[in-house]
C-alpha cells in the first residue's frame, strides 16, 4: 500500500492530500556493533530532541533492537529516527539530529520518512512495528 501512495504522489502534487514528517533515516559510518552505536545515538538525543530512535540496520537486516545473527556487517548502518512532535517545523530540529550525530560519526544519506493521507510513504523493516 505504501508503494501506491509513493508512486500516486511522487509525479505531481496534489494539495488535498495531507502530508505528515514522520521521521527520518540517517545512514552513517559506523565501526561498531549495532548495539554499540544504537547506545551512542540514543545518548545523543535522549530527552533533548524530538526524536526516538526506532531501529538501526545493515544489510537491509534490523539489527536493533531485535539482536539479528547477521555477523557480517559493512560500516554504514541506516539508522531510524521516529519524530514525537507534533511541531510541523521541522528543519531546526533536524538540523540538531545531524549537527549532534556528527560530533560522534560521520553521516552519510538522510532521508525524511513522509505519510500520505496518513499512509506511509516508506517501507518497515522486517518485525517493525
């Protein structure tokens, strides 16, 4: 279902349908283990920023916070940032992640996680709620 409110949306836009930022994901450079950076983010932005890490990956496998058997990881790790405000202003509180992220890791990619007309228009990791 996801996919069609992607692809509805993605060729145009249309202004009766509601848009939401739901969060983001931030690929970074990590040397770790999954367990390792996901105590590191959660420090970074426990309490201070409208943010709740929700799952970090590798290979397209989550492996946090469901410990995974995966035991060969490559060192950029996709990490899922869930928003908890209900502000539409996003831009500054974003910018916080990063700029708090990058005094740790270096991060890659970021990609906001947007619903449609309260569809997600991004895909759940396996066992993701």
């Amino acid at each position: 279902m996801y996919l069609d409110n992607v692809i509805r949306h993605s060729f145009r836009s249309d202004p009766s349908v509601t848009r939401r930022f739901d969060g983001v994901d931030v690929f970074v450079e990590w040397n770790g283990t999954a367990q390792q950076l996901a105590t590191r983010l959660e420090a970074q932005v426990d309490g201070s920023m409208p943010f709740d890490l929700a799952l970090v990956s590798n290979w397209g496998t989550m492996m946090t916070p469901s410990p995974s058997a995966l035991e060969n990881t490559m060192d950029q790790w996709r990490c899922r940032f869930m928003y908890t405000s209900d502000d539409p202003n996003i831009d500054e509180p974003l910018a916080d992640l990063l700029s708090s992220i990058s005094t740790q890791m270096a991060w890659i990619q970021v990609e906001k996680l947007m619903s449609f007309d309260g569809a997600p228009g991004y895909g759940r990791m396996q066992h993701q709620a």
